[in-house]
C-alpha cells in the first residue's frame, strides 16, 4: 500500500524512537554528535566505508531530525546561486544528483517540481542574467533564461519580466529521508542514543596512565545526564549548537551561531491553483537574506516566505520562545552587532512583516499580484543556524575545522552547514568521510 509521505515520516519516527533506546555499550571508534540530516548522512557513509569499526551517533532529543532537518523548505536545490568553485556550489550539484538517485533506490517520493527566479523589475534583469552565468559555470542542469510569455505557460498567474527556470529543482520531505539515512546506519550495524546532549568532551586522563581501555577510546564525551560514551574519534554535527561542541571540546569559539527564524504563510487550499511549482525572487545582494517566495510541499500544501528575524532561542519556533543564555550571546557578540548596524531598516522591516500578514503579502502580490491577505494563514516556522565572524559578515560557505593539541587532532567539526544542507547531505557526507579517513588515518 502507498503512504503518503507525512505518514511514512511519522511511521519512521516511531521506528527510531524505539530503536534509539535500546542499550549500547560505551566504547565506540568514532562518534557522531548530532542527528540531523548532516550527521545521519555522514554516519552512513562512514559505515559503507569502514565496515570493520563501530559507530555511534549520539542525539539530545528524544527523535531524530526534528530541528533544521524537519523544518525546512523541502526543496532539493540544484546548485545556482552559490560561488564558482565553493564548497556549497560543489557539493550542492553533486549532491542533488546523489539525491534523487537515492530517493528512486530507497522509494521516497519526490517531485520534480521545477523553479522559476523571477525578475519583476528592470534592474532585477542583470542580476538574473549573471546568475544564469554562474548557474552554468556550476554545471547546473538544463537551465535556460525564459521570457515573459514562457512565465505565463509555466506559471499562468506568476507576473515578470524574465525568469531563470531551473526544471532539475525539486522538492521532497528530508526528514523522511533522513530518517531513512538512519535506517541505512542502524542496518550495518551502528548505533543511535537519543536524548544524550553531549555536556563534555575531554581526554581521559586514564589514557597518560597506560589503562588499555583510555589508551584505545581515549575520549570520553559526558552527557548532560551522567552518561559518558568513550570512543577514539569525534565528528559533531551540531546545526544549531556547532560554536558551543567547538568549545567544549577546546577548539575556536568562532564562526558564532546567530538563530533566524524563518515564518512561513500558508496558502489556503482553495488558492493552490495559484502556484504550480518554486517561485523566488532574483536574490538583492544589499540584503543579507534571499527573500520571500512560493513553495509546494509534498503534503499538497504550498508554503509562502518566510522571513527572517532574530530567534531569541536556537530552537524557537514561536514567536515569544525565549532563552536567556541564547538571547544572551547572540546579542553580546560583536558581530551580531555589526550586522544589525548595517541591516537595520531591513531588520525592522522584516520584524514588521513577522507581525504582519498583509506586509508580506504585499512582497508576495509583487509575484502573483492575484494574492491576497484572505487566501493565506498563518504557517509554521524554522530556525536557521547562522554562522557569522566578527566583523558581521554571514559565513556563506561550509565550513570544517578540527583543533589543536590531543583532543582537537581527534575532533572534526561541522561548524557552518546552512542551506543547501539537506540536498548537499550524501555529498557532505562523502566529503566528511574522506576528511575523516585522512585526518584520523581510518
């Protein structure tokens, strides 16, 4: 029988909560920290690899996937707006192609909705048209710069000048397949522990003493519960927390996590006609995000946004979710500073339009001018891991870094994975796996 697809995410999550809480012994060669799409990916293709060690992925909630992986847009990109030659662009490419392949493998349904960039405005023009240039340096497939009659034939109530269409974009719940990622995992033999949060991660001081078990698993990584896992190598694969396992394990304080939350409308199931496929806007290089648009989803709802506003807790999906400690360091760190001091009239307006819901219709009126405030309601949200250095800028690229001394030649850390994350993941993980193999000799 055919399931939809939030009925076989729902079904997968109930597998891995019991399957995360079976008992595990404590000595493992290399642990994963964090189960999101990223560090399931990554343990995956670890496991393939190295067949003869043991591995463990150790998540604080009590499921897999539920924070970045599980409030996402769905969409699979295919690699456009990213720099020649960087990692994002890199591994984005290839990794749309690993996905889709995967998806056919595995059964996950998907669908290969397209997207259109649309320019509305005369000076959005030249930006399309060097972002067709990159797309295609980054062997982007079949994209093609389309008219305002192909507009029309695409997207019948979708206003612009030109557009970039983009056929190979997709979309796909990547939750499903990340928790489909952790099947694969669990089938060859690894290990998942939920509802550990790594507090500490730390040599054993047994290991100067000559005892066997510190010599071999000289690692020791302490849960915010007292449990402690010992293992010879650490991957973490934190999102949300990346800067903070950094510095628990003495590595750099810095890129710094700063959480955005992204509200998305939703659009009322009588106006999906409205929408056929992905619709953005040509990205503002003024402005540090990319911009509202229009998004199907799998469940047959179609997402409009989102925004983009300081969270005042790394997972604060509400508007009035707080966390001192988060508020806290997001607001003392002087690069936070920096960007709100060069953003503010964007700042304030995107709070405005979170507020809002006629503020934002009226950006998403600039694309489909048929729209109105009555066909919309108020959607979910996510929380986007933001990355930044101290001068403010948004750290655009992946970043991996390990540290110095005993424990940091033993660390490697996923420190910026922001979108295209989840359609970058085989690809990441491929990358990871090499990087393990070469820093740790594997």
């Amino acid at each position: 029988m055919l399931q939809c697809g939030s009925c076989r995410v729902l079904l997968a999550s109930r597998c891995w909560s019991f399957a995360v809480r079976r008992s595990f012994s404590s000595s493992y060669d290399v642990a994963i920290i964090g189960g999101g799409i990223v560090g399931l990916a990554s343990a995956r293709e670890l496991s393939l690899r190295h067949s003869n060690l043991s591995f463990i992925i150790l998540e604080k909630e009590n499921e897999l996937a539920l924070h970045q992986s599980g409030h996402n847009s769905g969409v699979i990109h295919s690699g456009i707006y990213y720099t020649p030659g960087s990692l994002k662009a890199r591994l984005c490419v290839r990794g749309a192609d690993l996905s889709y392949k995967y998806f056919d493998k595995k059964g996950i349904p998907y669908k290969r909705c397209g997207k259109l960039i649309v320019a509305v405005e005369q000076e959005e023009i030249p930006r399309l048209k060097a972002l067709y240039e990159k797309g295609i340096k980054n062997n982007v497939r079949d994209l093609r710069l389309i008219d305002s009659k192909e507009i029309r034939e695409r997207e019948p109530y979708c206003r612009g000048l030109m557009a970039l269409d983009s056929p190979y974009t997709g979309i796909v719940d990547w939750r499903l397949a990340a928790l489909t990622y952790a099947k694969d995992f669990q089938e060859m033999g690894g290990k998942v522990v939920s509802e550990f949060e790594a507090i500490n991660i730390k040599i054993s001081a047994e290991s100067c003493e000559g005892s066997e078990e510190g010599m071999k698993y000289p690692i020791i990584i302490k849960s915010s519960q007292g449990a402690e896992v010992r293992c010879r190598y650490v991957l973490t694969c934190g999102g949300l927390y990346s800067d903070r396992l950094s510095q628990i394990s003495g590595c750099s304080p810095e890129p710094r996590i700063v959480p955005f939350r992204g509200d998305y409308l939703v659009l009322k199931p009588e106006k999906h006609y409205l929408v056929k496929g992905n619709i953005y806007p040509v990205p503002d290089p003024k402005f540090p995000f990319l911009g509202v648009h229009f998004t199907p989803r799998m469940d047959g709802s179609i997402w409009l946004g989102p925004n983009a506003v300081l969270a005042f807790k790394r997972e604060g999906y509400q508007l009035y979710d707080f966390n001192l400690r988060d508020f806290a360091d997001a607001l003392s760190f002087r690069g936070l500073q920096k960007l709100v001091y060069r953003n503010i009239t964007y700042g304030i307006g995107e709070m405005y339009r979170s507020l809002i819901i006629s503020a934002q219709v009226k950006l998403l009126q600039k694309y489909i001018p048929e729209l109105s405030s009555s066909d919309v309601l108020r959607g979910p949200s996510g929380v986007r891991a933001q990355a930044l250095d101290r001068n403010g800028n948004l750290v655009d690229d992946f970043v991996f870094d390990g540290g110095a001394g005993e424990l940091g030649s033993r660390v490697l850390h996923v420190r910026n994975a922001p979108s295209p994350a989840a359609t970058s993941s085989l690809a990441i993980g491929e990358m990871i796996a090499e990087e393990v193999q070469k820093r740790f000799e594997l």
